[in-house]
C-alpha cells in the first residue's frame, strides 16, 4: 500500500504536514516497506511516552493516506538531533566538503 501511495511521486524524503501530522519519512526501501518515519515532540507539553506503537502506526497511516492495517510499527524511540562544527575544514591538500562534511 506505501508503495502505491508514493508511486506517483517516488522520493528519499517526504516531509509530511497535514491536519494530522507533521513529520519526515525517509524511504530505506519502500518495496520492502522499510521507512524512518520522524515526527517532532516539544517537551515539556508531550514526551516519548506520549507516542505508543499504537498512534505512531496512526500517524504514519494518516500521514501517507492508507490504512492502519497496512502500516506494522517495529519500533519507537526518541532521537535528539546534535550538532558539532568543525575547527577547520582543510588540512594540508585534504579537504572535508561535500556528504563527508555532515
């Protein structure tokens, strides 16, 4: 059913924002229905807790347009997104651009 939803527009990344959810899916292989599906919490107001296989599958489904019954949630965790940046991007004739750099 994923594959069939996103068929008419095939991507890595989806950014989703609807009356029902607002999130990031990232296709790791939507034939084999392997997808990330990332969606923001704001703390204090909502933590992990507030996010149960049960309404993730809710959300992914409703964010995509198809069936809960299509959707099977293997895991729920929480991720904080960091950053570093670094004190120099050359050194001697190496350089750190490109994918390398993030």
């Amino acid at each position: 059913a994923l594959e069939g939803a996103l068929r008419p527009r095939p991507a890595m990344l989806y950014f989703v924002f609807n009356e029902h959810v607002v999130g990031v899916m990232v296709m790791h292989d939507v034939r084999a229905g392997e997808v990330v599906c990332q969606i923001p919490i704001f703390p204090p107001l909502e933590g992990p807790e507030d996010y149960p296989i049960s309404r993730c599958r809710s959300l992914v489904a409703r964010g995509v347009g198809i069936s809960e019954d299509d959707v099977n949630v293997l895991s729920v965790r929480p991720w904080r997104m960091h950053c570093q940046v670094a004190e120099s991007f050359q050194k001697g004739r190496v350089l750190l651009v490109g994918d390398a750099a993030h």
